[in-house]
C-alpha cells in the first residue's frame, strides 16, 4: 500500500502533529486474550488510543489486575489508559469513542452491536456474530438463534486484504475467524487465478490453545495439553462453513455452484500458546501447474501487501508469532498443489486483523500500530 | 536390602512360582494423577493386582474411558484388571482385597480410612489426612476439623527409607507429600550426623503442573503455567509443617527443640508435567565440613537403598522421571551447604513410595513393581 | 522369576521356572534415543536380558553414565546389566547374544550385520539400511551407496502385524521406521478391503523432536523448536518411498501397479520429546463407504491384535505415549476418508517394535516386556 | 514520525518535528538472540534507527534470511533498515553511526570497543568484557586475559537506574549480565537502607533457554531442556563476582567490606525461552523489620522509575515477559526476607536495558521504544 507505516496519522498524509489526534477506541470484553492482545497492540499505535474499557461483570475489574503485566505500561504511544473497567454503556462509548472492538461471546456481541451502531459507533466485532451471511447456517453452526439479521446484511467480513474497499465503507465489520483467515488468503489467488479445482480441497490446520479462550477446561491444562497433539472437530468445525462462504463469495467463476462437500477442514491442538499453520491440499487444474506458476499467483497477487509474504520455502510458527503477518509457501509435489500458510492467531487471526480493519475503517495508515 | 527386584513374590523367598498369588488391592479415587500412576505401576507388579477400583462417583466410570491409554492394556503382569469403577463399599472391598491406596480428597479419607481397618483391611493414604501427628497444625495447615484423631495415634509416616521397621508393622500408613519426601530424605542424614545447623534451613522448590492435580484451575491452563514460573505458598504452604515435623522427630537431637521459625519452604510452579527439584541450603556446623564430608554422609546413610543416589554432581529432573528414584548432590560452597535433590512428584512423592510402602507392608519385596 | 509378566518366556508354554533362561542380546549404538528407550524395554523384560552394549566410540562409554536416569536402575526383571560399554566385537557378541538390535547409522548397519549373521547373530536393524527393496530406491532416498544387496533379499520388513510369519522365521528383520509405521497400519486394511482408493491418499504426520537423534542441531534446541511448528520435506521425505512400498507390497490389487504418485507423504515438527499423529486423507471407493463401514474394516483387520486399537473418537499422543499401542479412529466426512493414526515415535515407532519383532524371532510371548 | 511514542525524540524537548532526525545506530553480531531483540525493539523506536548491521562472519548474511520474521518488517517508526549485514569496519561504522551495540564474544567485543571509541562511537557492550572492574577477577571468571584495561577504568555500568548519572555521560556502557540485573534492583535499595544484612545473601535464580544463546549446545536441545529443570553452575557462576561487585560498590555501607563469603549464587535451567525469576534470601537486621518495612524501601526506591514495579505479591514470568520490567515482591516470613524479581532475561536482562542505556547517552527519552 502507498504510505503505510507509522507515518502521519492519517492515510491520506496533510496536516503536521499538531493537527493530530489519536481515534479514541473502545474495547468491549477485555479480559481475555483477544482483549489483551488488542490492548497490547494499540498501546503502540500512533494514531489509536483506547479511551473506554467496557466488561459486562458485575463488578467490573482493573485490567491491570486482570493482568499485572499491564502495571505500569498504560501510557501508550498515543496516550494513557484508564485501567478500571466501566460498564456496558451504550451512551457513555457513543460519547466518547469512535469505534468499538467486541471480544464479548456471539450472542452478547449481537446484543451490543444494534445499539452501538445506532447511535454512530463504528463496531469491529471479533466474535463470529457477523460473518455468515446466512443466518440458518450461522444458527446450524452456533447451536443459537441469530437475532440481528438486520445489521448482517451490511456487515463486511473484514478479510482486509481481499475487502479494503468494503471495509473502509463499513460501519460494521466482522472480524475474520483465525482459521478461515490463513485458509482464505492461502487459496483465494490460486482458485480466482484458475490454477487449482474447487473441489477437493483440504486444510489440515493446527493451532496454539489460546485459540480456546482464557476460560480452564478439561483439556486445556498444561498437564492434558502440554506434550501433546490431537485432531478435533474433524469435517464439523464451526469455521469450515466460514471458509466455504469466503472461497466461494470470493471467487467469481465460484459463484454459480462449488463443490457439493466444499472444503474438509481438519483443525488440530498444538501444545502451544499461539499461531496457526494450515498445510492445505489442493488439485491443480492442469499438469502445466507447477511450482513455479503457483508461487508466481501468489506473488502477483500480494505484491505490495504489507503483511502477507509469500516464500519459496516452508514457514514456521516462530517466523509470524507476535506479527501481524501472514507467510504463505506453495509447491506443486506428487500431482498435488501443496500450500503451508502461517498466522499468529491472536494477532493476524483476531486482534491485528481488528486493529487493520479499524485502521482502514478509520482512514488511518492501514499498517499503523501494527509489526 | 536384601532381596531387592522382582524376584520371588515373598521377601522371605520360599515357595515356587504355584505358591505365588499375587495380592489383590484397591484404588479409591483411580481418576487422578495418582490413581492413574499407581494403576501403571501395579500393572508391572508381578506380585500385586488391582481388584477394586472404587469411585466415589455418583456414576462409576470405566476407567479406561477416563484415560484412553488404557484401553487393552489392563492385562497386567499379575492379571487383567477390570476396568469398571465400583462405589466406595467398604464390606466389598475387605472381601476382596488385602490393601487398599487412598487417593481420595483429605476429607474423604478421614471418613473412609477407620471403615476400611475395622474391617481388616490395611490403608496406605496418598491424602494429607494422616501426616501431621497434631491434630490443631493439621486444622490450621488444611483449614477444617480432623475427624479421625484416633487412627492418627498409630498411623505409621511412610518414609520408607528412613520408617522401614514401623511400616512393616503398619495398619494405617501416611503417604509422604512430596515435596516433604524430597526435602526429608536430603536433609535428615545431614541432620542426624551434626554437620548442618537445624536452624535456618531453606528449602527452595519447584515442581511440575501435576502436583496441582487433575481438576482445571486459572493458573493451570497451558496458555497460563506454560512458558511460566512463580513462586507460590512462600512461608505459608502446607507442606511447610509436615517438612518440620519429619526433620524434627527424624533427628533425635532435635527432638528437644527445634529452631523457632523451622524450615523456610518456598515452592514454585515449573511449565513442565511431573518432577520436583528442591534447591536446600543449610549452614554447616563447622568450618571442617566440606564437600567431601557431606558427601559421605548420604551416601553412607543410603548404602543399600535401592531407590535413594547421592550423587557427586547435580541431578536434572530427567534423571528421576517415571522412576522411583530420588537423586541427591550436596557441596558446601561460599560457606554453605547446597543440597539438590530431585524426584518424580507422581512416583516417588505419591504413588512409587506408596507401592514401596504396600510392598513393605504385605511383605513383598520392596522393590515390586518399581523402577 | 516365575510366571509374571506374559507368560512363562515361551510362546508355548512348557517348562518350569526352573527351565527358564532369559534370551541374551546384544544393543549395539546404545547411545542415542532408541538405544535408551530399547534398555528401558528389556530391563522390564521377563524374558530378555541386555548381554552386551556395543558402542562404536573410540573410547566406550558406561551406559548409565550417558545416562544418569540409569544408575541404580540396570537391576531387570531377567537379571542385570552391565553398564560398560564394549566394543563392536563380532566374535564376542556371537559367543554370548542370541539376536543383536542394531541402532546404528544406516551405513554402519551395512556393515556389521553380514559379520553378525554370518556368525548366526539374529538381527533387528533399527537403521532404514534394510527397509526398502530395491537398491537405487534406497538409494536415492539416502544419498549413498547400498553396500549389502546379498542380505537385502531375504530382510524382512518389520510391520509385526502384518509380517508375523515372516518375522518369526527371519534371521534379519529390518524394523520399520517410524512414520511408515503409523501410515501402513492405518491402511492396509482399508485398501485389502477395497473400501479406499489407492491413488491420491495423503499422509499429514507430526513428530516429536526425539525423531530427529540426539545429535544437537540449529531446528532442534528448545528455543527453535519450542512453542514452533512446521512442515518439512513436503513431498521429498525419505519415508514415503518406504510407505509406498509397504502399501504397494501389502495390497494384493496393487501389487500390478499403483498410481503414478504414490502416496504424498508430509511430515511436520512438534515441539514435544515423543509422539507421532498422522491425519490421513483418503476417496472412498463408493459413496456406499461410510463411518460404520471404514471402522468395521479396522476392527475386523485388528481383532486380537495386542497392541492395535481402532477406536471410534479420534486419539491424541498422550494415549500412546510410552506404550507401544497403535490407536486408530477412522471416518467418512465430507466425501472422505478421515483416518487420525497415533504411536510413540520411539516404542511402536522403533525401539518397542523392534523388541515385538524380537521376541517373534526368539520364541517369546509377543506382548513380553511391552505395555 | 511527529510525536509518537514516549514524546519528541530529545529528553529536553526543544524543537518540532522537522528538526527531528532518529539517531543512527550500529548493530554489531546481529544473528545471535540479543541482535534479534535489539532489532525488534528499535525498529519500534520512534528516535532511533538501525543504520549498520556489521557480522564478523566471512560471508555477511541478510538479517532476514536469518530470521524470516523480519522479511517485510523492517520499515521501522524511524525508517527502513537495509537487511544486508556489512564487515565491521570501523571507519564506516564511525561515519555513519553515533553508537554501536555490542553483540559479540567478549574477547571481540575487547577488540572492537577501543576502535570504535578512537572513533567517536559510543559504545554500549552486551558482552562480559568491561563489567568486572578489576580485570584479574575478569580473567579468573571468564578464562582468559582482558585485552583492554585501558577502556575498563571508564566503562560505566550500565544498571540504569541506579547508574543513570554515570550513564548520561558514558562512552562505554557495559550492559550488566541478565541474573546481575535481577539481583542487583532487588538488593540494592534494601542494603542502601539497612533492613537486610550484607552477609549469607543467597540468590536462587531461574532462566529459561535463550540465556544460553543461538549455538546448539547437548543440554539445550527441546528433547534434554524441555520438561527438565536443573541448578548448574553452584557457586561458581560467571555472574556471582558480577553480583557481589555491584552490590558492594552500589552500597556506601558496605564500600569498607563486604561478608567474606559475599552472595551464595545458584542458577538453573527452565524448560522455555525467555525470563528469569530470582528468589533471593536474607537476614533482616533487626526483628522490626517486617513485610511493610521492606516493601516501603522497594517503593520509596522506585518511584518515578518506569520500569521497576514493586509489588505485594509475587510476580510470575509472564508478567515481564517481552517487556522491560522488573517486577519485585518483598516479605518477612519465618525470620527471613524473601524477594522475588522477575524480567525478561532478552529484554531488561540485555537487549531493553542496552537501549535504556542508550537512549540516556544519546539524550533520548529513556523509555523510548521500550514498553
């Protein structure tokens, strides 16, 4: 992108510091990952500052309680937070803040979006209220009702890369699942450039277990998840649908009809805190699709993307954890088109993706705040 | 000891292999850490079989569907175990079995523990519920009423290396804590040969997340205790008293006074599954007690021990994983006695010394079972 | 001892303790992870007993001092080991092993084991020098010459459950490794049974870095490898021409040729000590193949089977782990086949098979010394 | 950038941004784990910038191909880096740079350092080569002669907020050793005040991997290091003189002599990669020295400081983790201090106080680019 970077606080350059204020932010639900991670980031941002710490307990904690690690580190780049944590107010987060990130359970989240956007705040929602277009899918998916089919219509799935236009437009956008998020990117080029089928394709991902929340369960202890690996929601997973609608929303000869069983999607636990690799099988269109050819899709189709990289060899984890980015490696191998695609899934997979969106959302430099 | 290994199924040798029953003995609580380590164990116990598993579940699982690794692996190398949990019916259990291991919360123990002797039925307790000969350090360290004060009396410390004779004749024996089993096993033959101070002792110790049992807490999650380390319980832990009393009635000279403020014991959470390090440090009675002369006092006191290694250098924890092993360094350095020692939390600090204890009680060579 | 373990140390019974004289072998290249973990296995061995460590060091090692988990532990249920290392003596290892396990480099297994065999030495080779019949494949796939053709022809390749027969009258068994082992077993009985196609099958494996050796390496320190993941010879593997051939050779229908890709094979790196997952992908031959179907194949193809366990749920490390199980769950979704295969990288995956096949060979009971 | 980050790019603030250029700064032995954190953190520096990355190695690596994270992420706050490593060339490092960071052994560092000086080129040395200040005690530590008595005089230690003075107007800072660190913050302020006495002073430290650097060492492999803890060094760590030396000349009171024994120093080996926790032992001076009395000193001696946090309870790694704190808790307990300090061994424990030093000998804000 053009002038990406930290620079001057508003996309479109003009006016010196002193005409710059940083866009004060609400941050719904922040004491789980997704809520530190997005403090974390915006505290380096520029042009952000979080103005308003909203959590729906009763009594709402100090986040700096919540987690010592933030004693002492509230004075951000753009400004100091406030630690304590108010209520839900509707009124209170219109009155001061621009936009709001929810990291609030599916059904709170379309409980609080109808009321912010109402009154004018932009809403980045992290939960996946927003991102199946078609509520009997979302409900089949989620076990619940969807009660806000009114704002899904307009809700922009915040795939920014492959969205900006839509997102910058958006008073709604819907954060992208972590999953989906490395699986689109990885196939969206190869599928609009013709170079792999639509049917047959496998994501075969693996991801850290902050992706099941801060909340302890069974097998989430050091103990039962330390030194081990698992597959889980084998063909069933809750963002296979997810990936469907973006390929198929996303392609355009896709349109008209995918393949009936759309994509298998196969998560698996790593006995890790973070990042996702998704090792991805698909079927080239012809026996003239080789390597060289498919890194080359990639290639033209992220060039001057900030965040995506595309790589001859195989990325790790430890080459995106803590970034925003996303590194994609693909090679055409025993008649298969193999693609390993990493994301860090705090970042890229949910809080970075938010502060990207919300970045374009509010005309800042879409790279601001982010590494 | 004399006739150490899996030898003949009697300690006293005599009768061929058609004399041999193996003894048939109960799990109370299998479906913790330690009731899963004591089924491994009793698995490749030539001389012991596991004839009851009693839950006190309301609906008895099996067993092998709590722990899946179990599945087709219950035919032990004393029988075949059945995998189906009954309930805590004590008649049952003195019908079928000679000992039963208690691995039960401390409450429950008190409560079960008096049914099962009447009833002629020997009890080795993994529980807290026997350890502290003080009923009032026992309420203050464990926060409610000791309900059983009268098996207290002749409840046997199982130590085995140091209470081998009174665990041959126990009906009721304690089951060390671990940490107080690494910590007493380094520090009472210094004490008893007067080359370190009994005042002013530290014993700085860190163990693995299982110590902290199977239920799922906040700070035991993989994403909380992983990559982690803390110091918890600093002064105040449980295990502070029952460190105190074993040093205390272990060593004669002590017994008509100890320091005033007795040990300091500090433990720490380590990001690993199982394994506990104790880095002690002591102050040697005079300037003539150096490294060499420690040395040869563990090792004269563990001559013949079949599970105790003073070593002349530091033990890892993976030296002592998935053994019954406790290995133990000392030096006196900057005018100082360091002592590291190291075990197995599950194996020597709970089920391992719990076999060696049942062993010792049914007479069965000491060393059954144990590796 | 008597009759603990599986048995009396003879797969047809007979004798008396009396008659009983554990088989001695040999373990040459004791140093690294399988030699360890072979040790570990014989010493819980009622039947087999470690004769002689044969290391190729200039200056021979003592085992447990390699090894400090050791000392103190090399007393076996079969009698006890010494911990000095000697060297790769032919002659000597004849006059006192009935079979020597071979964890040597491939290069140096080629050369010792013509001089074992020819002094009547049983061998089990844990080096891939024996794995693959023809030579130019294994060649390429290594990277040097194959130097011992004569003995390649009668090797037989390892997989217990599928090879009993052969291995009962091998003089070489050349174990397989450890990929090809959860790969083949998870389906060979699906493609005999004609329920999966044999073209187009993917294998997704993840290892634990004890795969790797014990040799450091700038991938394998904890600060790399840790809190990582990665894919790594995507498609180029040395393992899949060796699961080609196992499923090549072992299926009947394919024996007249397979499809022109054979398997695509692609490992990653877990950061754990131990444990492989395999995820594999396979096209039901008929829209008739369904869940029910597949696991019915499995159970049918198992039944009996020690160590082989088809299961409905998918399984994760930690049920295999330290034992030498196999756990397989197998289903159809979204027009696949979705087979998750588990087994410990250094038990089933080596150094357990590897005593499987031995005690085949010597006459012992199957499941001895094995959990 | 204009006034992003922790104000205007000159700790007296003077002009607008216009006037405002970031420092240039060389990274000299870039490819180790302290280059990397020192990259990652100035390229969020918004008054510095990384304009010399100099490798000792014969063929000059790319820092990216290195380490794949940085591909695409060196556009820093205060502009690009070029990823080609350059020859440490004095004279072009001096033209273009007005500091150096030191990454390299300490017998490079002693040779370098002079050149640089000679220069014009502040130095800050991460490197052991100029802490000790009696270069007999230098050699003994660390086994060969000091090359560079001259610059020793001179050189300031750089724990800054005890030295932050001396820092303002060094040439040469020595960054102190990452366990010095630790102990050094915890000690001082409570020696200062007299609470605690100078003798029997034991520091029992943890540290996680990447203390011991990149190369790939046999105890540093995920397989040896990972779920393992163990002590090392007892007694006779490098850092034991490096700990004493600063606590005896930080502390007036102690400037006439120091305990004959001086600090007891125990560290030990975490099974991750970053962090070290100190538990630290001591005398109180009197029985009025209680919990409160020791936290007062903590928090009278760090107010205003922004990165020491003393705290009323003890602190874990993850509260310091990637961030420059030291995180403190201080009480009296069964007549001892005990203390626990917590930092991130790469950050305040090299890399980030390199930086702070930095920044104060440049005249920047000192928490600039450090969170």
């Amino acid at each position: 992108m053009a002038d990406a970077g930290t620079s001057n606080g508003g996309s479109r350059g003009a006016g010196g510091p002193s005409a710059f204020t940083p866009a004060p932010v609400a941050i719904l639900g922040p004491t789980g990952y997704t809520g530190l991670e997005l403090l974390e980031i915006i505290l380096r941002h520029p042009g952000m500052r979080v103005e308003y710490l909203g959590s729906a307990r009763e009594k709402q904690p100090r986040i700096d309680a919540e987690f010592p690690r933030l004693v002492g580190r509230l004075r951000g780049a753009s400004g100091t937070i406030n630690p304590q944590c108010e209520p839900l107010d509707h009124d209170a987060i219109a009155a001061r803040c621009r936009l709001a990130f929810l990291c609030l359970p599916h059904e709170a989240a379309m409980e609080h979006t109808p009321k912010l956007l109402e009154r004018g705040v932009k809403v980045v929602d992290l939960s996946a209220a927003y991102r199946l277009k078609d509520p009997s899918v979302y409900e089949k998916a989620y076990g619940h009702h969807h009660s806000d089919a009114k704002n899904l219509e307009h809700a922009v799935y915040g795939l920014t890369e492959i969205m900006r236009e839509q997102v910058a437009r958006a008073r709604l956008c819907a954060n992208p699942g972590c999953y989906p998020t490395a699986a689109a990117l990885a196939l969206l080029p190869l599928l609009r450039a013709g170079v792999i089928e639509p049917g047959g394709l496998i994501v075969n991902a693996a991801s850290g277990v902050s992706g099941a929340g801060r909340e302890p369960k069974p097998n989430t202890t050091l103990v039962e998840a330390g030194e081990n690996f698992s597959a889980y929601g084998i063909g069933v997973h809750r963002h296979q649908p997810e990936i469907n609608q973006t390929l198929h929303l996303g392609t355009p000869a896709l349109r008209a009809g995918v393949h009936p069983h759309g994509v298998l999607f196969v998560p698996h636990l790593l006995p890790i805190e973070r990042g996702i690799l998704e090792t991805i099988y698909a079927t080239p269109t012809s026996g003239k699709v080789d390597t060289a050819r498919v890194m080359d899709v990639l290639t033209h189709a992220y060039a001057g993307e900030p965040f995506v990289l595309p790589r001859t060899d195989a990325p790790t984890l430890h080459d995106v954890q803590r970034t925003n980015g996303v590194h994609i490696n693909a090679r055409v191998v025993s008649g298969r088109v193999v693609i390993v695609a990493a994301i860090d899934n705090l970042v890229k997979g949910a809080s970075g993706q938010a502060v990207q969106n919300a970045n374009v959302m509010l005309g800042l430099p879409e790279t601001a705040g982010l590494a």
